[in-house]
C-alpha cells in the first residue's frame, strides 16, 4: 500500500484541516482583503476568548465579487472583545488569530452574534450564539476537526513508523484507516446537508474538501444538490452567493443533458470512442492500438483517493491476466505530469499509463460521459463496450469470460 505517503504530504500543516473558504473557492470566490464599503446595514460579533488577551483578531468576509470586508479588533485583557462592520447581506466570514485556528461563521444583517472558546483551541471549543447557521455549522466544524485530528495521528504512525521492519504493512493499515475516516466524513456531511437545505451552511459543507481531497460534488450527488439549490433560491433570494452556487446548477442541469445523450454512445455493444494521448515518453497512443486485446478503459487522478486505492486493487487482476491478452488503457486527467508519474509509480500501476494534462477540462470527460472518479468502461477485442464501472468481482467475471 503506497497513497498513504502522499496523502501525508498533500495534507500538511495548512491543508490538513478543512478549510471552508477553500470549499468556497470551488464555487469560484476568493478571500481578499480591502476597505469597509459603506452600508446602513451593520453585524455585530462579540465574544470572549479564554488565553487570549490582548490579542488581535482578523475577520474576513468572502466575497464572490466587488470590494470585499477585512476588519480587525483586539481583545482586552479577559480575552473580551466587540466590534460592528456593515453587512449587505448573508454570507461567510472567518475569524482567526492565526492561519491554523479559525472559524467560520455564517453572519446576516442586523444580528448581534457571540462567540466564545479557548483562545488556544477555537476551532474544537468555540460555541456561537446569536446566528442559527453559525450555531449549526459549529457543530460540523467540531465534527470536523476531531476526524482531521485522527488524520493527525495516523500520520505521526506513518512518521515514527518509516524505519520498522514491518512498514508495508503498516502503510495498508494506514491507508484502510485513513479511507475510513475519509467515508465517516463524506457520510457527515451528507447528512449535514441534508438536514439544513435551506441553511447557508449546508452550502459550506458540500463545497469544502477534506484536505486536498473532494467530498461531495454536483456530479457526485445531484439530488442533494439541486434540492439545496431550490431551498437556498427560496430562503434567500437575490443573494450573491447563491445566485453563484445557482448559476453553477444550471450549467450542470445543462452538462448533464449533454452527458446523458453520450451515455445512451457507451452502452453495451457500441463501439468505444477514440482516445488518443501522450504516454510518459511522450509518444501519443491510440486506443484504437489495442484492437485485438481485452482492454480496460480506466480514468483517474493522483489527487483522488479512491483513485488511488483502485490502482492498488487493479494491481492484482492486472498481474492475473496481462499474460492472456488483457490491458489496462489508463487516462489519468492530471495537469501536473510530475505527480502523475510519482503516483502511478509508488502505485506499481505498471500498465499503459496516458495523461490529459486538461485535466477535468479533458474533451474524453465529455466524450465519456464522466461525472466522477474513478469511472471504468470494459472494452472487448472488437472494440465494442461490455460494461460501464463494473464493480471489483464483476470485472473479474466478465474479464474471465472475454478473454
């Protein structure tokens, strides 16, 4: 087993937590720091932080677009503090001391929203009163945190345990842990979601990731998504950051439409359609190439977990049947070509690897109907579909039986 190493690097000091403004950033905002529009609507946020005195606070507001807010107060000697700042209307702020420890807050005009924790811990021990979403979202945040703390700890393992003799096994250990932790997450914020449609927070928790990894998507989820779509639509009209999260589900309705006429193209029996890229060497390879053979069309990502753990897994069937006419066609949608090699290798995934270095903007996401990774699509020797994301033990039989 060998994601877990880069899973480790990829979720290092400032990525090993979730960052919700690094969620928000799927839905193309950006935090920015700039001057105090001027508004007759105004939020107050107040608090007091334990071992936190005389301390100085920042707070910004994201922004989908204009002049955003970033405004600053410090604590008195008790770690007490207040302060007032105009306010359009409903959106996201982050509170922070330092670049490891802040909250996120969801803030409306006119409310008067208190805040209190342990100045040395807010993000675990932080309670909110004053704003519903904030008070809702602090509990998943909580939730949140204790599954990144064990991410920590499976890493100091990794760390303390490089030098044993039994490291391979430690690492499939830590890997099945880690999975574990990334499911309990995607579950939480499945079930988060769900319960507050309507809430600004739920739209918090479906865009972040967990470290560099996506928990949920449009793609992924449709149903959760468009259903927070209409109730965010209802609950706050003409809000900028709906309106954005809104204009994204259109153009997925759209794209889906589109994806749906090119599922009815790989349905069993139609013949695949051309792929043609780059291998490692640089030479382009055709899949076309491979008519003769049992081929399996398999994309994925380095950065994709699940990916990750399905190389592993191809590893053995692989190893199986290569000898009998079976080849694995694999496009990896990776803009960094480095990472992509550093991957496949530490996977052992020694089979026909291309890349796309469009990534998700790859015109074969279109052309096959792709809507998450991994996606597999079984092809036979005459170049004709068998089967689309067959599961581990049908992939077994139908490669067996075509062979």
């Amino acid at each position: 087993m060998d994601i877990f190493p880069d899973i480790c690097r990829l979720m290092s000091q400032t990525s090993m937590r979730i960052r919700s403004f690094t969620g928000i950033l799927i839905l193309g905002l950006t935090i920015l720091q700039g001057c105090k529009y001027i508004s007759e609507k105004h939020v107050t946020l107040q608090g007091s932080f334990t071992s936190l005195s005389a301390a100085k606070l920042y707070i910004f507001h994201i922004l989908p677009a204009g002049k955003p807010v970033c405004d600053s107060v410090i604590t008195d000697d008790a770690g007490n503090f207040s302060i007032s700042f105009p306010l359009k209307e409903a959106g996201y702020f982050v509170l922070q001391r330092a670049a490891d420890d802040g909250i996120t807050l969801v803030l409306a005009p006119g409310e008067t929203v208190t805040v209190k924790g342990d100045g040395k811990a807010l993000r675990s021990t932080y309670t909110v009163e004053g704003s519903i979403d904030s008070r809702v979202f602090a509990a998943y945040q909580k939730f949140t945190s204790a599954n990144l703390a064990r991410v920590d700890s499976l890493s100091r393992i990794f760390a303390e345990s490089r030098s044993h003799p039994n490291f391979l096994s430690v690492k499939k250990t830590l890997d099945s842990g880690y999975m574990t932790i990334f499911t309990n997450q995607k579950e939480k914020v499945i079930a988060f979601a769900g319960s507050h449609v309507n809430s600004l927070a739920s739209l918090l928790a479906v865009s972040a990731n967990f470290g560099p990894n996506p928990l949920l998507s449009e793609q992924t989820h449709p149903v959760l998504f468009l259903k927070i779509d209409s109730a965010l639509m209802h609950t706050y009209p003409g809000n900028s950051l709906v309106t954005t999260f809104h204009l994204r589900m259109q153009e997925f309705k759209t794209k889906t439409a589109d994806l749906k006429a090119h599922d009815k193209l790989l349905e069993p029996g139609m013949p695949a359609p051309e792929i043609i890229l780059p291998n490692a060497a640089g030479r382009e390879i055709k899949l076309s190439s491979l008519h003769g053979k049992l081929r399996l069309i398999y994309f994925w990502s380095y950065w994709n977990a699940l990916c990750r753990q399905t190389n592993i897994n191809l590893t053995t069937v692989y190893n199986q049947y290569k000898d009998q006419g079976f080849e694995i066609f694999a496009v990896a949608l990776d803009p960094e070509a480095s990472q992509w090699k550093k991957a496949y290798m530490l996977d052992k995934a020694y089979w026909m690897q291309l890349i796309d270095t469009k990534g998700l903007g790859s015109e074969y996401c279109k052309t096959y109907a792709l809507r998450a990774l991994p996606k597999m699509i079984l092809i036979g020797k005459n170049g004709r579909i068998i089967a689309v994301n067959p599961g581990p033990e049908d992939l077994k039989i139908l490669i067996k039986s075509n062979l």
